[in-house]
C-alpha cells in the first residue's frame, strides 16, 4: 500500500495471486522515476522480508516511522487532532 502511493500502482502485479506471493518473496522491487531516497527507504524498511528489520516490527516500533526522514517537518498533531489542510483536494469536490 505505501509503494502504491508513491508510485499509483502496486510493487508486484500478475493475475494470479500466487503469482504475486511469489514475486514478493523472489523480486526485487523496482521504484519508478520521481520517488526520492528518503521515500525508497522508508518503502524499504516498511516492506522488509526480514521481520527482524522491518519498520514497525521492531524495538522503536511505530515511532521508527513517525521519526524517518522522509516525514521531516510533518505534524503529526495536525493529523491527529484533524486540523491539517489536505495538500490536494479534487476539483470535483468543492
């Protein structure tokens, strides 16, 4: 899900789902254009194969993400408390 908002489409597609299941645990996973360093990383260690260094699974928890470079000078509180402006809203929702 995190790739898929960086790039509008998942990491591994097929139309079968163990297909899919496979190519995750096989294939490295390719970024397109236009993702930078710090948004790989974060994808990265959210997508680990190994649990023992995946984001969120390990000592530090949720806090390794809140705190990983990509987010730098995101507020949190405005998201939690539902005061932050949303960066893009649709035309067709005035």
């Amino acid at each position: 899900m995190v790739y898929e908002m960086f790039a509008g489409h998942p990491p591994f597609m097929a139309h079968d789902v163990m297909d899919i299941f496979k190519k995750t645990k096989e294939e490295t996973m390719k970024f397109p254009r236009g993702i930078d360093d710090n948004g790989k990383s974060l994808i990265k260690k959210l997508c680990s194969h190994d649990l023992t260094k995946r984001y969120g699974n390990i000592k530090g928890g949720v806090d390794k993400i809140y705190n990983h470079k990509w987010f730098k000078g995101f507020d949190w509180n405005a998201l939690k408390n539902q005061t932050m402006k949303a960066p893009h809203k649709p035309s067709d929702l005035k």
